[in-house]
C-alpha cells in the first residue's frame, strides 16, 4: 500500500464517516438486487466455500500476524502457505524466484485462460502487520489472495469450468518492490488479469477503487572531510551541512510542485549510532568533528508514473546545489524498484463495483489507498489487473503504518470484510474465465488506459 500507506489524517470529500471499532452498525448492501449479478449460482458457490474455510482462514491470519517478518525474511509466512495450499489441492512452486516468494496452481478441465491472485506477507519494522498484510494473504495479501483462490478453485470444480488460477505469494512489499522484481522474471506471464486488494480505513462496509502515488526512492551520499570543528574548521568540508542544504533546498521547490505530489525523507550518517562518541557530543549541542559523510534517503510521489519522473528532474538539481555550495563530492542514485500508480481496469473494477453494490456494502473513490504506494501498481500497468482498498474499524488517527492500524487488522470485523471483498474478487474472477464478452472489456480497457498512460516499458 502498499509499503508507506495513507492513514486517516485526511478526510474524504465523501460525507460517509470512517468505520471505527465502536460503530454498532454494520455493513449493507447499497442496491440490493442478485438478479443483477452474473451467474448468481457461481457467487452461491464462491460465499459457500468461503464460510466452509472461515475458520481456517482466522486461524491463518491470526498465525501470520503473531510472526510479523520484514521483507526478503518471510520465511515463516513462505512455509505456513505453501502448506496451506498444497493442504487444499493445488501445486505448489515454492521459492519461487526469491526465497521467499512462491506461486500455488491449480487448474480444471482443458485449456481455459489464467487468472491470477497476488498475495503479500511482510511486515514492518517495530510494528509489525500495521499495514494488514495478515488479511491481504487471505485473500490477496494473505488471507484475502487465499480465499479468493480456494473459492476460484471451487467454482471450476462445481460447475466444470476449464481453466486456471494462480496465486502469487510476493515478499518486500514494504520499500522492497517484490513484485518489480517478480515481473522482471516472468512471474505474471500468462494471466490474462491479476486480482488483489488492501484494508485502509474508510466508511462501513465500502470498497475503495482509487488509484495511489507512484514511488521513487533517491539515495544521495555526501562526502567531505573531516576537521576540528573549532580548531581548523576551514580544514574541513561539512557534508552533513551539505544534507541540510539538500533538504532545504527541497523545501524551497516545494512551492513550486503540485499539491498532489510528496518529496520527503531522511538522514543517516557514518558512525551515527546512539552509543557512539560522535552521537553524544551532537545530543549535547556539541560537534568537535566536522563529518566527512553523511545520506540523505529522499522518497519522490505523484499521481502518475510520468508526474513522478518529471518531478524526480526537479528534485535531483537540489541535491547537487547542495554539494556545490558546501565543497562535498555526491553520488546521487535512483534506486532500482521505483512503483508505479494503480491503473485500475474499469471492467474489472465495474464488476466487483457491482457484486459489493448489490450484496455487500458501498463503493467510493477517496479511501483506499489513494496518497500512499505500492509495487502492485507496476503489476496493473503490465497487464490488466485490480487492486481495490476495502475499510476495517479504526480508531482516531490509527490509519495504515500505526499500531493502531496493526490492532485493528486483528479484530474479527475486519476478518469478514476481507471475506467479503474476496467473494466479489473471486467471481469477477471467474467472469473472466468463462465470460468472452467480458473479457473483450477487460482487455478493451487495459489498452485505452496504456494509450493514456504508456507502457510498462516507458521510462
């Protein structure tokens, strides 16, 4: 979300109040009318096999929330899932081009097309799943992607559909771009779409189909040389200095950017530990040594990929005004993974719009995700793909990347929203699979939308 998701600080310009734990009321339907859903009997099947395995998917969300691991370390989460799905009859590929990544498959009959589900696990550092990767593995980011698998798999058995469906299980979502990766080596190809989605706070029962900001991490190292800072600061070259300039240098473009867009970030240094020597001295107010490095790790946001890139033109001049006006040598990076804006396919999105309208709860276009990032977003632009936000109970000021965030993906409430945003994955799903017409849509989409937006392959 999404790694540096949105919290609830700002509200939406929907009048709808965000969903908090002491709400009592519960979610309903916006237009209740079955008839107006494709193959109602293949949802019957979908929402049975979903309450068959409720249990089961409590129990495994609950187990991953209790084992929290950082990205490229799910080593725990790789072991309880691929468990999980060779237990329920699909094959399984484990250590899939990572080592922690693996890919469950299960197919029906002859030929048919692939659908896929994305699954994520890691979690973040001190705070555990404050993102809600627990309920993402059910049905997408672990439970959800689960559900919405098992159930695909029980739709092609009851009701003999030839085809297949694919759940990836992607590490790092959280600033390590797994799924970049993943796409780099072929994890995706042959999908004819991929489906996932992520809790955030939001009105009762609503299912959010905003896009979010596409990323870009910058490293910027400064070097100078070190002096007495009173004896012979002349001798001395400040790149922490050079730092605060780059920052302030950043702050004053500010004005000049967009709203919408988002340059923040931090820094670091060499030996720039709480025990040190150096680390003291500063907490006293009291540097005897002018530091010869120091980083600056500076995070660049927009709506768009391309917004993003020409922002990102904007910014980098900052970083080396910085390193001319103090003396210091810099090396600026733009680190490898940078994600992309969620490009929501509006067939996709328009079905599982329908299943939540007449069955479940609300659609809106504010929550979600929308002011936060996430690697999924490189998925939609390579092929036609969704990745909906859907509301849990959250307390004030506890939206994604808090530990009230991590609480609340706990709650019972928030396990049967997952529940319910996957039955309405998994039968659009299954539309795609069996539904020409509606797949000619889907792929109609994906297409207008790269003529808007580019390629994949656009830089």
């Amino acid at each position: 979300m999404c790694h540096l998701h949105s919290s609830d600080a700002a509200p939406p310009k929907s009048s709808d109040k965000v969903w908090r734990p002491t709400d009592q009321a519960k979610a309903a339907a916006t237009r209740p009318n079955s008839s107006d859903i494709y193959r109602p009997d293949i949802l019957e099947t979908i929402e049975a096999k979903i309450t068959e395995m409720d249990k089961e998917l409590r129990e495994l969300s609950l187990d991953i929330h209790a084992h929290p691991e950082l990205g490229y370390e799910e080593y725990h989460a790789h072991d309880v899932y691929t468990a999980f799905m060779e237990k329920h009859g699909f094959e399984v590929i484990k250590q899939f081009h990572l080592p922690t990544a693996w890919k469950a498959t299960f197919s029906h009959g002859t030929g048919g097309r692939v659908i896929g589900v994305n699954s994520e696990m890691d979690a973040l550092r001190g705070i555990g799943h404050a993102c809600g990767h627990n309920l993402i593995g059910m049905s997408g980011k672990f439970m959800r992607r689960v559900a919405v698998a098992c159930s695909i798999k029980a739709a092609l058995e009851h009701h003999n559909i030839s085809g297949t469906v694919v759940l990836l299980g992607t590490p790092a979502e959280e600033g390590g771009s797994g799924k970049v990766v993943l796409l780099d080596k072929g994890a995706y190809e042959g999908m004819a779409a991929c489906l996932m989605c992520h809790p955030a706070p939001g009105p009762i029962g609503s299912v959010s189909l905003s896009s979010c900001l596409a990323l870009q991490r910058i490293t910027v190292e400064y070097k100078g040389h070190t002096a007495h800072a009173a004896l012979s600061p002349w001798e001395g070259k400040n790149a922490l200095d050079a730092a605060v300039l780059g920052y302030n240098n950043i702050s004053a473009l500010r004005q000049q950017l967009r709203p919408t867009h988002r340059v923040h970030g931090i820094f670091e240094g060499k030996d720039w530990a709480p025990n040190s020597k150096f680390s003291r001295l500063l907490l006293y107010g009291v540097s005897l040594v002018i530091p010869d490095y120091a980083k600056f790790i500076c995070y660049v946001r927009a709506p768009t990929r391309s917004e993003m890139q020409e922002t990102v033109k904007r910014v980098t001049p900052c970083f080396h005004a910085a390193a001319l006006a103090t003396g210091c040598e810099v090396t600026v990076t733009l680190e490898k993974g940078s994600t992309f804006d969620l490009r929501q396919n509006t067939a996709l999105g328009g079905e599982v719009a329908n299943i939540v309208l007449n069955k479940y709860g609300a659609i809106d276009y504010e929550w979600g995700i929308k002011s936060a990032s996430t690697d999924f977003g490189n998925v939609t632009y390579a092929l036609p793909a969704l990745h909906p936000g859907f509301a849990i109970p959250t307390i004030v000021d506890g939206g994604n990347h808090t530990p009230g965030f991590e609480q609340s993906a706990a709650t019972i409430e928030s396990h049967y929203a997952c529940l319910d945003v996957s039955k309405a994955l998994a039968a659009t799903g299954i539309r795609v699979l069996i539904d020409d017409a509606f797949f000619s849509k889907v792929q109609a989409s994906f297409r207008e939308d790269e003529k808007e937006r580019g390629p994949l392959s656009a830089k």
